[in-house]
C-alpha cells in the first residue's frame, strides 16, 4: 500500500495543496517600514512627513508610468501576485522527488495504467502523469510539458518585470518631485513663508521614491523572481521523472540517482530509499 505525499492523492479523495506564509517577507517588510518609523518618530513631529502633493508626484506618477508600459490587464494580474510572495506552497523538490519514486514502483509493479488512481493536486504534474496514461509519445509529452514551462515562465517575468520597473520609476518621480520644489522655492525666494513648503516636497518626494522602490518594489521583485527560480526547478524534476517513467525507466533506484543528482547533499538525505 503506497502512501502517497501530501500534495498527491488517489482519485477519490484528494487533499489541498499545503499553503504557508513566508515569514521572512512579512518580517523584512515590518522590519523595515518600522526602522524608517522609528527614524521619523524619534525626531521631530511626525506630521511633517506627510506632503500630499509628494505622495500625488511619486505614487501616482509610478503607477502612470506602469500603466503606460503595460496593459491595464497586465497590470492588474501582476499586482494579484504580490501574494506569492508572502505565500507559497509548502511542498519541497524532496517531497515531488519521493513521489515520483512511488509512481516509478506502481507502474513497475502493475503497469502504467495503473498512475490513474493517482490524481496529484498540482495541475502540470497531473497533466503530465496523464499524458503517461493515454500512451502518448514521450517527444510529444515533453514537448508539451516544456511550451507549458515557457508559458508560465513568461507569466512569472510580466509581474517581476512591473516591480522592477517600479523600483526604478519611484526614485526617478522622487528626483522630479525634488526639482519642482526646489524651483518653486527659488521662484518664491522673497516669501519666507512659501520657502518651507516648497523645501518639504523638494526633499519628501525623494524620500518617498527610495523608500518606496527599496521597501517594497525591488524586495517583492527579488521575492517573486525566487518563487519563480524555485517552480522553475521543481517542474523540471518533474519533467524528468515524468519522462523517465513513460520510457519505462521505473527502477526506483535509478530514478533516485538521476533525480537525487539536482538536489544539494542535504537534502538528498531525506529522499526515499
């Protein structure tokens, strides 16, 4: 009796994929607007550092020139998938690697047929058990499996690409914001009273733009380009393994060897003997 991981389950009672939040991205984001509080609050009246008109230059204007690049629908998408990376699923390459080696031995032991009790929750290794099933080519299902990959990776680099682009637009907007300031205060040098707030969006829209592109922009960009690296991987191995059984490949132990192989040494450990 096979006892298949958590994200995989025969046809009659499957289980949702284990969801967990990235405590390092919640706790570097709270870590930092809370050092740059802090900074604010341990000096002179917060309120100061609140300028509407530099919030309208760097704000608005990083989300015109966003919506210039891409389309609204892009946009929109790519903004959804800020929750990844503060969310992930919980299933490591160790886990798809040990299931594989299970599928290996039940088509070993009673024929490929038999993978169709086997409905994985994820939906590209359940495509492409499937596609083993059905009996079909294993130039064909790779071919498949591989424009299925680039698809998702185009997907991936449209929302990186938007918070990168952020990361650069918010400083550019700041610096803008700073040159109008400083021109309305030098336009205004005979009224005193005009000089301080042209001063506070000359320097608060600079401080908007870097803190906006270096606390959120760029870090969700790093994040969600490592999410991608990391699914990247994790469907290659399944290709491979996906592969290997459709050519009949199914000694577990070869299989652990040449799957085990793409894993650091730590990790190796904890596969399946």
């Amino acid at each position: 009796m096979f006892e298949w991981p958590a994200f995989c389950s025969v046809a009659s009672g499957n289980e949702p994929l284990g969801i967990s939040l990235d405590f390092a991205t919640l706790v570097g984001l709270i870590a930092g607007l809370g050092l740059v509080g802090g900074a604010i609050a341990g000096g002179s009246d917060p309120q100061v550092f609140i300028n509407q008109a530099s919030l309208m230059i760097v704000v608005g204007g990083t989300l015109a020139m966003i919506l210039m690049k891409f389309p609204v629908t892009e946009a929109l998408n790519a903004f959804r998938v800020i929750k990844n990376a503060f969310i992930y699923h919980a299933v490591s390459s160790v886990e798809i690697i040990n299931q594989l080696l299970e599928m290996a031995m039940l088509a070993r032991k009673e024929g490929v047929l038999a993978l169709e009790s086997v409905e994985p929750d994820d939906d590209f290794l359940r495509s492409g058990v499937q596609k083993v099933v059905d009996g079909v080519d294993t130039s064909h299902i790779k071919r498949a499996l591989n424009e299925e990959l680039d698809q998702m990776v185009a997907r991936h680099d449209v929302g990186i690409s938007l918070f990168k682009m952020g990361g650069d637009v918010a400083p550019a907007f700041g610096m803008i914001g700073t040159l109008i300031g400083l021109v309305q205060m030098l336009s205004s040098m005979e009224d005193p009273a005009a000089i301080g707030p042209a001063m506070a969006i000359a320097l608060l829209t600079t401080l908007y733009g870097a803190v906006l592109a270096n606390v959120f922009f760029l870090p969700i960009a790093d994040k969600l380009a490592f999410r991608s690296e990391q699914e990247l991987f994790q469907r290659r191995l399944m290709i491979d393994g996906i592969l290997a059984i459709g050519r009949g490949e199914t000694n577990p132990h070869q299989l652990k060897a040449m799957l085990g192989a793409k894993l650091p040494p730590k990790e190796r450990d904890q596969l399946e003997s």
